[in-house]
C-alpha cells in the first residue's frame, strides 16, 4: 500500500503541476486576450459572473466534501451498497438545487443595473441577456460536479487533469475562434458553460469504469442517509461558505460600491495571487483524499509524518514563486497586459494595482505557507468543527473590512480587508493547531522550516532587486523575464539543498537519481 500510494502522489502532482503550467500559459494568454478584445466594462462584467455564480456553490452544502471522504471510505471498506445510497442521495438534492438556480438567475437578470454600478450609455438589455444564459448554463452543470470529486478520492487526480487538460486546450481554441469572428460576451458564455459541462461528463464515464459497482439513481434517495451526510458535510459547506464570501464577495463589493470599472482594477491586480495558488497547491490535491483513507485506516502516525514534510515541501515551492511574482510586478504587468506607469488610460489606476498585487500576494503567501496544506488534513481528521468557526469568523471580518477600507483609502480598502483577517488567524488558530497534530510546537515548526526559509531566499532577493535596480522598466523583453526567473530559481533551489533538505534525504535524492540514470 505504502509504494502504491507514493506513485499515486508522484503521478497525482506530476499531472498537477503538468496541467498548472499549460493553465499558467493559457491564462496568460487568455488574460490577455479577453482584457484587450472585451474592453473595461465587459471584462468587469465577466469577472463578476465568474464571482456571484460562484455562489451557487452556496447549494452544495458541503456534499461534495462528503463525496470525496466518501469516497475515500468506500475505497478502503468496499461497502458499496451503503456508497450508492449517499452518491444518489446527493447527486438528487443537487438537481433540486439546480432548480433554485434557474430560478436566483431569472430574478437577479432583472434588477442587473441596480445591483450594480455601469457607466452611462451601457447596453443593460444585453448584459441581461448574458447573465441569463450563464445561469442557465451553470445549472445544468451543478450536479455533474460530483463526479470531480469522486475522482478526487479515488486519488485519481491525474484523470481529472486529463480530463481538464483536453478541455482546456478546446477552450482556449473556442476563445480565439470566438473573436476572431466578431462575437462577444454572450457566445464566450454559452461557449464557457458548454465546455465545462462536457468536462464533467467525461469524467462520469471515468467514474463508472473505476467504480463498475457505483451506481447512481432518484430511487436510491433516502432522508435518513441524507442526515447522516449533512452530519459532515455542515461543517464542510459551512467553510466552504465562508471561503466563498472571502474569494468572490470583493468583486461583487467593489462592483456594488466603486462600480464595473474598479472589478477590472482588482481583477487584474488579483491574478498574480491567483497564479501563486495555483502553481502551490498542486502537490496540497492529494492530502484531501489520503488523510481520510489513511485516517479511517488508522495510520495516524504516518499521517502526522506527511501532514509535516508537506507542509516543508509547500513553503519551499510557494516561497520561490511569491519572491518571483511579487518582485516583478511592474515587467510582469508591462510584458503581459501592456500596462505601464507611462499610458494615460492607467495613470490614475496604476499606483492601487501595483498595492493590490503586494497585498494580496502577501496575503496568499501566508495563507499557503500556514494555513491550506494543514486545513485539508485536518478536516479529514476531526477538526471539522473547529475549521467551520475558523472560516465563519474570517469570513466576517473580511466582509466588514473590506466595507469599511473601501470607503477609507478605495479599491485598494478591499485587499487590506482581505489580508489581515487572514494573517491573525492564520498564524494564530489554524498554524498552532497543526502544530498540535503533528505533536510538533511552534517553535520547532519555525526552527525547521521557516527559519531555514529565510535564508534560502537570501541570495534571490539580492539577485532580484539589483536587477529592478539596474533594468530600467522600459527595456524588459519576454526573454529578459525567462532569464531572470531561471537564474532566480537557480539561486533559489541551490541554497535549499543545503538549507531545506537534510543529509539523509539528500542521499536518498541522490541515489533515486542514480537508480533512474542507471549511474553506478
């Protein structure tokens, strides 16, 4: 079991980070493309479709957690009579949800334009038209998002990147195609719904083939097994909840205070914290499923023991893309989104983009750093409880925040809002409580992962800023980019092997390498 959950792992993250690195180049690209062909006003727009439909995630109720874990369960048991009762029982319930939201959809079409803010002279008939089939469309997608998650904890992860690199090579074709005939936001919508329903159906096929006794069906609906999943699965949906309100309220805040155009600010701003998680918690995807195996298996202590050497392999990744990220602000937003101090159209608007970018990478850094990793082991462990309080309260503070920075200092209020929240009680709730799991205090956490942190960066952080410091803005090329990060990682990783890695495991590297190269 032990080698088979090892590949599983390499296989998982290796697909992970596979498909992170093909979503990192596409959505630059896309990024991009959508920025300069959609205009302010309807890539603000699309930014907060993609924020109030992901409140339909709001009618999940945490089923899908409890899919997952059970999943997982059912893996181990081999009780599958009991499994399909459930799988049916919430693969139901998200039908009727899918009702609820066709209904929200018709209703919020017609008060669009006093929900939120749009410039004088906007088209609020077609804005209707696109949010309408957007709800529609992300209805009949809802219930199929079951079976991501069954594959998730039958730690097939790889599948489902499968899956997901295939359909996202089609969307970023569809994309281009879409422009270059002169459509616009409505075709991206039906397009984007389209190709994300297709997603999910694919993976039911995965689905029944790994799981040839799964089977779904109204029939099997039970209320007592839905009781005996919402004993879980509350806890879940009430993080979830929470979670929900901190990553997509700030659009639809800022929508509904600033308007439309301040969406764009922050959108752009918030897609270098997007990228930071993105390329950090791949490796994070397997822990879900193997703490609730593992857990139910009763392999605690080997739990304890991955729960930790995650947690140092996490720091280590999410370190270096923070200090390239956060660093490189300015040539970033230059090369990809030809944005510069210089242009007119963002001399007012360039200082809170570059402020943003700092504050919410600071604040993605710490959450990564402290909080995700440790959060998936422990919901699976028992602290399901004690992650809800956590999360309501984040949540909270972070709306209040943001309300009131806003009307403070702006746009730039909402990421300050978000930022501090998440550093209170990152480093105070949830960073001492995986320090008591891992039966590991606090100040042996710090001594042996993030002191040691500290200088690793050292050498980058000197390379970096005589770099800023000697390249003025105007002469970065895509090639001066590509260098300057690999000569960062260079640095990087060189005194991580010596800093992080310790003489053991850097033996054990060393003769993986040889077994591999078939050295002598």
């Amino acid at each position: 079991m032990a080698d088979n959950l090892k590949k599983l792992i390499v296989l998982n993250t290796l697909a992970n980070y596979g498909l992170s690195i093909t979503r990192f180049f596409t959505q630059i690209i896309l990024t991009r493309i959508l920025f300069l062909n959609l205009g302010q006003v309807s890539y603000g727009f699309w930014a907060l479709l993609w924020s109030v439909f992901g409140y339909s995630l709001l009618l999940d109720f945490g089923f899908g957690t409890s899919v997952q874990k059970y999943t997982a369960e059912a893996s181990v048991t081999g009780d599958y009579k009991h499994y399909n009762h459930k799988l049916s029982t919430v693969i139901t319930t998200y039908g009727f949800m899918s009702l609820i939201i066709i209904i929200a959809s018709l209703g919020l079409s017609q008060v669009l334009d006093k929900l939120f803010i749009f410039p004088a002279g906007t088209d609020i008939v077609y804005y209707k038209k696109v949010f309408i089939f957007f709800g529609l469309g992300s209805a009949l997608t809802f219930p199929s998002g079951a079976f991501t998650e069954i594959l998730r904890g039958l730690n097939r992860i790889y599948l489902r990147n499968l899956v997901n690199f295939t359909t996202m090579i089609l969307n970023f074709i569809g994309i281009i195609v879409i422009f270059k005939l002169g459509y616009g936001l409505l075709e991206l919508a039906v397009f984007s719904v389209l190709i994300n329903l297709t997603s999910n159906i694919i993976m039911a096929i995965f689905c029944f083939h790994l799981l040839p006794g799964m089977r779904i069906s109204p029939l099997l609906f039970k209320f007592s097994m839905l009781k005996e999943v919402i004993s879980f699965s509350l806890f879940a949906y009430l993080i979830m909840f929470a979670n929900i309100i901190i990553f997509k309220t700030d659009q639809i805040v800022l929508g509904i205070m600033l308007g439309v155009t301040a969406v764009t600010i922050y959108q752009v701003a918030s897609r270098f914290a997007n990228l930071l998680m993105q390329f950090t918690t791949q490796f994070q995807e397997n822990l879900t499923p193997i703490a609730a195996s593992l857990f139910k298996d009763g392999q605690v202590e080997r739990l304890r023991h991955i729960m930790f050497n995650s947690n140092r392999i996490i720091a280590v990744i999410t370190t270096l893309l923070f200090i390239i990220l956060t660093t490189l602000i300015r040539p970033i937003l230059l090369l990809w989104l030809e944005i510069s101090p210089d242009d007119p159209q963002y001399a007012e608007s360039y200082p809170s983009i570059i402020a943003i970018v700092y504050l919410l990478n600071i604040s993605m850094f710490l959450l990564l750093l402290f909080r995700s990793g440790s959060s998936k082991v422990l919901l699976m462990t028992g602290f399901h409880k004690f992650l809800s309080f956590v999360a309501i309260f984040e949540s909270v503070m972070n709306v209040g925040f943001s309300i009131l920075f806003i009307k403070l200092i702006g746009v730039v209020g909402v990421a300050v809002g978000t930022l501090i929240p998440n550093v209170v009680l990152g480093l105070f709730f949830i960073f001492p409580k995986a320090a008591q799991f891992t039966r590991i205090t606090v100040l042996e956490t710090i001594r042996r992962i993030y002191l040691p942190l500290a200088f690793v960066t050292l050498p980058a952080l000197i390379f970096l800023s005589f770099i800023n410091l000697n390249i003025p803005l105007q002469s970065w090329t895509i090639i001066t980019l590509i260098w300057v990060s690999a000569v960062t990682a260079l640095l990087y990783f060189t005194a991580a092997w010596f800093f992080m890695v310790n003489a053991a495991e850097r033996t054990s590297i060393k003769n993986v390498i040889k077994t591999k190269l078939k050295i002598k």
